[in-house]
C-alpha cells in the first residue's frame, strides 16, 4: 500500500474530511490534502510527523513500507540533525560515505546538519533504507 491509500483509509477509519484534516494539520490549502489523497505528491516530513501523530501510527505505515500497524504514542522529538549524527556515529558512516552511498549532494547534506530542513519524504526513506532504521526513528520520533 503507498502514502495516498494509506491515508485515505486511516481518514476514513478516523472519519476525517479533508477539511478535517487541514484543521487538524493546520494548513491553510484545503487543495493541500486532496493531492496526498490522488498521489500526486508527498507531504513534507514536517506533515507526515503531524499525520501519524494525529493517527497514531508510525511513519513507516504511513508511508506503506510496512503493513503492520503499531500505536506509536511520540513523547518527543529529537532534532533531525542530532538524530542522524547519533545514527552515523552508532552505525560507523561518515557524511561522505552517506553522500556517496545514497547519492546525496553535499548540499542536502549540509541542509540536513544546518537544521534548513528535512530530507523529502524519498530521501527520508533511502537514509532510512541505507542506515537500517525506521523511519520514525531516523527522524528523531521517539
């Protein structure tokens, strides 16, 4: 299952509307959520924390990298950039070999550790991938 089935069926198992979704998100374009539900593109990782908070699910459902569903109840947040310098220091890879292996550009990279933002959901899911995490963990939902 990918990210706009999946969505579309914890929305109606939650009996969200998508106006319900956008309150609950606090977006300001209701056109917003209708492209997640077609499939036409993803969330930023920013909303995708917010979905499966709100559904109580990990990212990894959400996403569709696996059907199982676990109630994930977040306490907090680490920040993305501490999460994954603990992630390479624990795993022994260095930032180059991360680039290198998955591709990345130094740009992301610096972007990623300068807190200017996060992968995109793609990304988040090749580092996940790459490092062997889930994707709750690489993002520091814990």
């Amino acid at each position: 299952m990918n990210f706009s089935e999946r969505l579309n069926e914890l929305m109606a198992e939650s009996n969200l509307t998508p106006s319900d979704l956008i309150k609950k998100l606090n977006l300001e374009n209701l056109s917003t959520i209708y492209v997640w539900k077609s499939g036409k593109s993803l969330p930023r990782v920013e909303n995708l924390i917010s979905l499966a908070n709100l559904f109580d699910c990990s990212l990894d459902y959400l996403l569709g990298r696996t059907n199982n569903y676990e109630k994930i109840s977040c306490k907090k947040v680490v920040p993305f950039d501490i999460q994954l310098n603990k992630i390479l220091k624990n795993k022994n890879i260095t930032k180059y070999k991360l680039m290198k292996n998955c591709n990345f550009t130094k740009g992301h990279i610096n972007s990623w550790f300068n807190l200017k933002s996060y992968p995109t959901p793609d990304n988040t899911i090749k580092l996940a991938d790459f490092l062997g995490v889930s994707a709750d963990y690489l993002v520091g939902r814990i």
